[in-house]
C-alpha cells in the first residue's frame, strides 16, 4: 500500500517523499482511514512504528480542507507528557505541514512563557503542549480551547503514570463536547481503557502489534553480573565494543549523574538527561548525542518516551525498571523504522524478581550469559518480594504525587497557588 492509497491530499504526500518515506508503516495503515472519517480512534502500537505520522498526517488533512485564515483559532490540540516527545510532535507536525498553510506551536514548561504566548496570539491551527504549562496559560486566559475540533492524547498510559489524570480531566472541561478524539500509546491497560471509555465515542480500535510485544528487530541480551561491578562492565563494553551512540537507562537522576561521571572520568564523551536538569540543558544534551559529539546519553524513564534517534544501534538498562512495562519503552528506543538494534540489560541477584516480570510480559526468555570477572556476587542480597506483573497501584500513586518533580519543571506550588487565587479572585468578583 501507498500513502497515496489512504486518501491523503499532494501537499501531504510530497512532504512524506521529501522525508524518504515511500510505504506507510501497520499502525498508519489502520489508523488514517478511518481518521479521515472523522472516527474517534483508539490506537495501540509499539514505540518507533510511526505513531505520530499516524495521527499528524490525517490530522492536517483534515485542517487544510477546511482553512480558518482570517482568524486561526486552536483548532487541534495535541496533548503529550513530556517536554521531549512535545518538540518531536512539534517538529513532525512542521515537517509534514510544509506545504500547506497550517500554523502550529508548541508549549511545555521549563522556559519563559512569553515567546509562546507572543506564538499563539499571532493565531494556530495546531498547538502540542504538556498537560501543566497549557493549563497555566489557560488559567491566565491567555489561549482558549474553546474551538478545538479535533483532540489527540498520545501516549496516554504514560500520562497516567505521571499523575496526569486530573489535568486530562480539567483540559477536556475546556473543549467543546463535538470534536474527534484520537488516543495512541504504546500498551493499554485497564486503567487506559477505562480512560478511553470516557473520551471516545464509539471508537475505532487500531492495534499494529500485540500488547506489550517488543519490536522483533531488536537483539536482546542479559548480562548477569555483581552490583558492585556493573559500572566497570558498562564502560569495558562500551570501550571493547567501540560503541559511538548509546542509550543506557539508570533507574533514579542521582544514579544517572554518578554514572556520568564515571564515564566522562574514562575519557567516554556521555551527558545526563533527567527531570532536575533544565529544558536548556537536556535540549543541548540530546542535540549533542544525536550529532555524534556525545557518544553516551544517561537517562531515566523521563526520556523514555519523545526520544526519536534515527538508527540508534544500542540501548543499555544499566538497571531494570521496576515496572516492566517500561522495560518495553525504553528498549523501543533502538530497532526503530525497521532498523536493526540492540538492547542489553546488566542484572544484578536482586533484580531477578523484575527480570522475571519483564520476560512474562513480553512473552519471551531473553539470552543471558556472563562474562569472565563480572560474574554475579553470591552473596548479594535475592530478588525483591515480588508484587505482580506491571503496575501496581502503589506505584502508580507514588509516581502521581511526585509527578512535578519528574516532568516538565512547570507545575511548581507558586503556579498553582497563582491559579488558585486568580480563580477565587473570579469567583469574588462574580458574586459581586
């Protein structure tokens, strides 16, 4: 099949060939027909199948056939959870939109509010934002989803482990109740459904893959190895291998510096890439790694999602995640578009427990070897108490309350205070 074949208007199909796509990807064959109709869509595919072209493309040919010009109300609204997956989307929604007259913007926290409150007074079709900075500017009446037409939540079970549910109640109140719905995410739960269940109307269920399925391009490897020695075998691997971009995911922002450290101590050129560091920072960081000059990016789950490497070769959990879905995301991050990659995980005694979950999840019995002078400590402490498959609502409710913490650095007591008060102050002024 042709992008042509799914409907799609000449100045969409030459932006497509402009970026060297010829066929459409599963999720973007399933999901843009019926976009096209105007059908609320619920789509579940892997991460790196083409998620966003399948949204942005029926999204924008759907604006373009009906141009506001004169005024240019936000017409649709792209809802994401971070700062980093907010500037992907933005820059897709612009690649795609070149040749046609769609104005977008996008707004996440982390910077100063100006420029992009300056964007959107100047009129925009599409706007992408993060759930705090747009309820922020909406609370200072300063942009209106009053004209939304058409509403897309992507990565919606990633949103939910951020604590993100409340917002996405509140941003909803601010649409119109005629609009078109579309939800992507790489896995759904039941929480996801049920979230669904009260957004979409009669929806469209889309899937390119099975739930929670790892993408087959992807070589995976355990390394079984002494916590005390994951950090030397980290760098001989990288510096045996000779590895120019790497991945390697670390389980809290502390860890993340303190292997950076060690890295950069080894002569490896690596940045760190977390929640406390500035937009500033983590943008200059991820430019670095993507141009070559910096060979190793530490992360923590934060980056898990809106990161988009071309033909990035390896990812390395230097620890499991303790939630083993997310073991899916951050392995997505290699082996993307069809290219091939590889994802290695350095497992200790006591994240056997979580390497259990993990292989249960995605189906499979991962390859595990050792290697001479790393072996596991025989004494280390035994896999953690297990506590189920995926997440537990335990977690889920410790990541929501510390949510401010860990996203977009805008959802600070002093704004909500602010907004606190700006509407009793409207509420005062009403009864007067």
């Amino acid at each position: 099949m042709s992008f042509k074949a799914l409907g799609l208007s000449e100045a969409l199909l030459k932006a497509v060939q402009k970026k060297g796509y010829t066929t459409p990807s599963p999720i973007q064959q399933k999901a843009i027909p019926p976009i096209l109709l105007g059908k609320d869509v619920l789509a579940s595919a892997q991460t790196g199948t083409g998620k966003t072209a399948g949204f942005t493309l029926p999204l924008l040919h759907i604006l373009s056939e009906n141009p506001k010009e004169k005024y240019r109300p936000i017409r649709a609204l792209i809802l994401t959870p971070t700062r980093e997956l907010a500037a992907q989307v933005y820059a897709n929604v612009r690649e795609y939109s070149e040749y046609l007259n769609i104005r977008s913007a996008v707004i996440f926290g982390g910077v100063n509010q100006k420029p992009q409150v300056a964007t959107i007074r100047q009129g925009v079709d599409v706007l992408v934002a993060t759930p705090g900075r747009l309820l922020d500017l909406e609370s200072q009446n300063l942009l209106s989803l009053k004209r939304v037409e058409i509403f897309v939540l992507d990565e919606a079970d990633r949103m939910l482990d951020m604590g993100f549910l409340r917002d996405i109640e509140r941003v909803m109140r601010l649409m119109p109740d005629r609009r078109q719905n579309l939800m992507f995410s790489a896995t759904f739960s039941k929480d996801i459904k049920k979230l669904a269940h009260g957004i979409l109307h009669n929806p469209i269920q889309v899937e390119a893959t099975p739930e929670n399925t790892t993408v087959d391009a992807i070589s995976q490897k355990v390394f079984r190895v002494a916590k005390s020695k994951k950090t030397a075998l980290i760098l001989k691997l990288i510096i045996d291998g000779q590895w120019n971009q790497v991945l390697v995911f670390t389980r809290t922002k502390h860890g993340a510096n303190k292997l950076t450290k060690k890295m950069i101590s080894a002569n490896i050129s690596a940045a760190a890439i977390h929640g406390n560091k500035s937009q500033g920072a983590r943008t200059k960081a991820l430019a670095g790694f993507k141009s070559g000059r910096i060979s190793v990016l530490v992360a923590t789950d934060i980056a898990a999602r809106g990161l988009d490497i071309p033909l990035l070769p390896h990812v390395v959990n230097f620890e499991l995640p303790n939630i083993s879905e997310d073991y899916v995301h951050r392995i997505g991050r290699t082996g993307r578009a069809g290219a091939q990659g590889e994802a290695i995980s350095l497992v200790c005694t006591e994240e056997l427990g979580y390497l259990r979950d993990i292989e249960k999840l995605v189906d499979l019995k991962i390859p595990s070897e050792t290697i001479e002078d790393f072996e596991p400590d025989p004494n280390e402490p035994t896999a953690p108490k297990k506590q189920g498959q995926g997440r537990s609502n335990n977690s889920r409710k410790s990541k929501g309350q510390n949510a401010s913490k860990h996203t977009e650095g805008n959802r600070t007591n002093k704004n909500r205070n602010r907004n606190r008060n700006s509407r009793r102050n409207r509420n005062s002024n009403s009864k007067k």
